[in-house]
C-alpha cells in the first residue's frame, strides 16, 4: 500500500524522524512537508532533501496562502496513492513560551484546527495529532504506574501560572480530532508525548541538551531549583517517531482518543546531570541552582498500557544509549 504523508514542522524534532523512519530503503511512500524553522534548521533532513519521495517547503502553518497551496499539491498527488495521512507535527514547546499564551495559540490551537480541516476537506483518511503530557499539569503521577488517559486531569488555574495555558490550547485539539471522528470526518487520534529527546535536537532548550552544552561550555550546569526534587522520563524521539506511525498503520486505534506515548525508566534531574557529566568524562560535576518555574510537577509518570495494548509498540531504545548518542552528536556539532 502506497502511502502519501502530509507533515507539518516536518523538520522538527518529531518530524525529521517521521522522515527517516517512512523513507525507507524500499519504501514507495511519498511525503510532502513544511516548516518554517521556528526552532529547527533544514539540515535536520540533510540526509533526505535530495530524495525524490521527499518534499520540503519553507511553509508557515499561519500563513494561509502557503497553506492553500500546499493543499493544492497533497490534491494534486492523493490519487495515485492508496491512502493520505497528515501528521500535525508543528508547534511551540518550548518552556520559556508556555507562560505566554500569545506565543503558542496561533500555532498550537488555531494552526492545528484549520491543519485538520485541510485534512479534512482533501479527503485524507487520516490524522495524527501530536499533543503533550502538559495536559496532565499538576496530576502527572500516581503510585500505580503512572497516569492513564482515561484519569481526571487536575489543572493549575491562571491565577496560579499562566503555563496551564500552554496545557489547556493542547488539550483543546485533543477535543477537535474527538469531534472530528465521531462525526465520521476521518480517522484519528491525539498522542500525549512525556519529554521527548532527541541526538539531532540543533538548540539547547531542553534539560539534555542544556546540561550537556553548559558542561561543555562552561564546565558546570546552573539547574531550577525545582531540579533538587524534579523526576522524568525521557523518550527518545526514534521511539515517540515509531509510536507515531505504530497508531498511524492500527485503523482500530483511530478511534478519535488520546494515547500516552513515554516510558518508565525514571531519573531524578541530578541524577540525569550525573549521568551526563560522567559520560563526558567529567569528575564531580558542579551543579548549582538558580530560579524556580510555577507549576512544575514533581514527577511526570505515564501509563503506556493503552497503545502497548492496541498497537506492537514499545520503546526501544533505553536512556543510556540514547545519552550516549546525544553526547556523541552534540560536541561533534559544538552546539552553541
């Protein structure tokens, strides 16, 4: 089955895996894509720019001409496949812009919707949409393993940090593709991804690239003061990637619902400082603390048995590999 793919912020951290995992040696799908390098680079997808079953273009999701026309390229081509996925990959995540609701509605909300309506209106079978363990807010753990999709949300009220915004417009486009498969428009699901990482990310917002790079440059790490209790998982974005398409090829799993897409190999941010610092070969690593985010959670714990039970996925590739190969990329690229 000959697949078209339409991706968003396709040169992101999501979407240039999506690139490499779809364009396979003896694959005969097709992807179109866009960015308009927010917080990416085209050389993310240097090693595919070239191949004929890719195609990039310097798209703005706002922007509604470029959006036009890139509908008109996905009409011009879904007939000589037999199916149309798009994949909303775009969006603004990182941390310094979730108190500022401005920043991430235009994109998050309003860009995903009209990015299904497209989908929608083009007559693709259907749509992924990449939301975030954000929604979670302040009940993004239990004793139980981890949060399911189906538990109450408990959220910070603006009153007490404007990051819930950040949340609640994520949560809103969990609503849009609900209503949009119930009323038989498509199929689809959203994806709450738990702090994925990634060897190609090219900027050091988050917390892995930021302790390698400030022990590289500065040979400490300045951390939150939340970090002297903070607990996460990290998902590497080869395995966030595999969930993606795992869902994307389960019709039955298409059903309009959320799936938690993490692991739970957990580490304490010190301990993952720790870590870090001794595969760089440093000894006794000086780690500070300075400042405080509103509405950090404590730990962040998902249940997975949701799509581990619909699909064949599960994580592959564990935290020390993955570190490893950040490290390993990072300094070679002497990221600033």
């Amino acid at each position: 089955m000959r697949k078209l793919y339409a991706i968003s912020g396709v040169t992101g951290m999501t979407g240039n895996e999506l690139v490499r995992q779809i364009l396979t040696d003896d694959s005969d799908d097709h992807i179109l894509g866009f960015d308009n390098f927010y917080a990416s680079s085209i050389e993310t997808v240097s090693d595919r720019i070239n191949d004929n079953r890719f195609e990039f273009f310097e798209y703005d999701l706002n922007n509604k001409g470029q959006m036009k026309d890139f509908k008109q390229r996905v009409a011009v081509l879904k007939d000589g496949y037999d199916e149309v996925i798009y994949i909303n990959c775009a969006a603004v995540v990182h941390t310094e812009h979730f108190y500022h609701v401005y920043e991430t509605f235009e994109t998050n909300v309003e860009g995903m919707n009209d990015f299904l309506q497209q989908a929608i209106s083009v007559g693709a079978g259907k749509y992924i949409n990449c939301s975030t363990s954000e929604v979670y807010s302040m009940n993004s753990w239990n004793e139980n393993g981890g949060v399911k999709e189906s538990d109450y949300l408990t959220l910070s009220v603006a009153e007490h940090s404007q990051r819930t915004s950040y949340a609640v417009g994520k949560l809103m486009t969990e609503f849009f593709i609900k209503d949009a498969v119930d009323e038989g428009k498509i199929k689809g699901c959203s994806i709450r991804f738990a702090n994925v990482y990634s060897k190609n990310e090219r900027y050091p917002k988050h917390i892995i690239p930021f302790i390698i790079n400030s022990f590289r440059n500065n040979g400490k790490v300045v951390l939150l003061e939340n970090s002297r209790k903070n607990r996460r998982t990290f998902l590497n974005n080869f395995d966030s990637c595999s969930a993606v398409l795992a869902l994307a090829g389960t019709d039955s799993a298409l059903d309009g619902t959320v799936y938690n897409v993490a692991t739970d190999e957990e580490i304490s941010i010190i301990d993952l400082a720790k870590l870090c610092a001794s595969k760089m070969g440093i000894e006794n690593p000086v780690i500070e603390f300075s400042g405080y985010r509103k509405s950090d959670p404590e730990r962040r714990l998902l249940s997975t048995e949701k799509i581990r039970t619909r699909t064949a996925w599960k994580p592959i590739v564990d935290l020390d590999k993955g570190l490893d190969e950040c490290i390993a990329n990072y300094l070679k690229a002497g990221m600033k």
